[in-house]
C-alpha cells in the first residue's frame, strides 16, 4: 500500500528531524563541557594570533580610543588598559571574564553595535600590547571557551614565554 509507505516515510522524516534538532541543542553544552575537561590555558601560552591583534588594534583606534587612549592609557573615566594596575585588577581571573565585561559593556555607548568577533579581536590587541605571546591559534568569541584561559600577570614556571 502507497500510503502506509508514504506515512513510514513522514515518520521516518520527522525522527530524523527531531535527532538532529537534539544533536544541534546538545552541541554548545558539549562545548561546554569540553572546555572543562580540557586542561586549561593561560595567556602566557599564546592564545591569539598576530593578525588577530592587528585587526584588533583597528577596531580599537575606531571604537576605543576615544575614552582608553591611543596607547591603552586610560583618560578620564575608563580605565587603563594596560600597565600594572590593569594586570593586578585581572590576575587570576579569566579571558572570559575580561571578554564578559567588554561584550555586556563597550562601547559605553551601544555595547550591541560591536559584533562579538571585533571584540575577541580588539581582546587580542590588549593581550599583545601587554607583551603576552602571540600563537598559532586566534581567540574565539565564546565566553565558555575564554574562561578557560587564566589571566596570569607573570609567567608562571615551566611556561617558555616570556614578556619582552
């Protein structure tokens, strides 16, 4: 019969929907939970790229300089962003918890105007002015994945980086 076919068929369809639709749901808490198990990072083990930190440095002389300064300084109100007072307020803290704070709050004005990407990149340029070591591998957007990687104000031992 044709139409007990065809509704096998239908109901084969929508099963191999709804999996797909609980594999893709699953998916950001795999992400999640891999991160955890994975061993963490700091960012003394170059977690960004250069080039990442050169777009960074574009979307941070266009949107930030303003309030931060041309050299990461601070003016006014905003914060350095550089220098020892800025490395002790985030020693031993996460780059998600830094990428946190510049996603929900920069630009003062429309944090939402920034896309996430421009900020992980803008996130690297502070990183490489700080003289962290750069890497093969660029920063990811993903707060989850960021709050895997300590903030570390001096290298930690057996680490072969080093600030210049």
């Amino acid at each position: 019969m044709p139409t007990i076919e065809i509704k096998e068929e239908i109901l084969l369809g929508i099963a191999l929907a709804i999996a797909i639709c609980l594999v893709w749901r699953q998916e950001p808490r795999a992400l999640a939970q891999d991160a955890q198990t994975s061993e963490s990072q700091s960012v003394w083990d170059g977690v960004y790229t250069e080039d990442q930190a050169k777009r960074g440095e574009d979307f941070y002389q266009k949107d930030c300089s303003t309030c931060h300064g041309d050299r990461l300084n601070g003016t006014g109100e905003a914060p350095a962003l550089s220098g020892g007072k800025f490395l002790s307020n985030w020693n031993g803290l996460t780059l998600g918890d830094l990428f946190e704070r510049i996603r929900k709050t920069m630009p003062q004005d429309k944090p939402e105007r920034v896309p996430r990407r421009e900020k992980a990149d803008v996130l690297a340029y502070i990183l490489n002015f700080n003289k962290f070591p750069a890497g093969k591998n660029e920063l990811r957007n993903q707060a989850e994945w960021l709050k895997q990687i300590q903030f570390e104000e001096t290298k930690p031992e057996g680490n072969k980086a080093s600030r210049p």
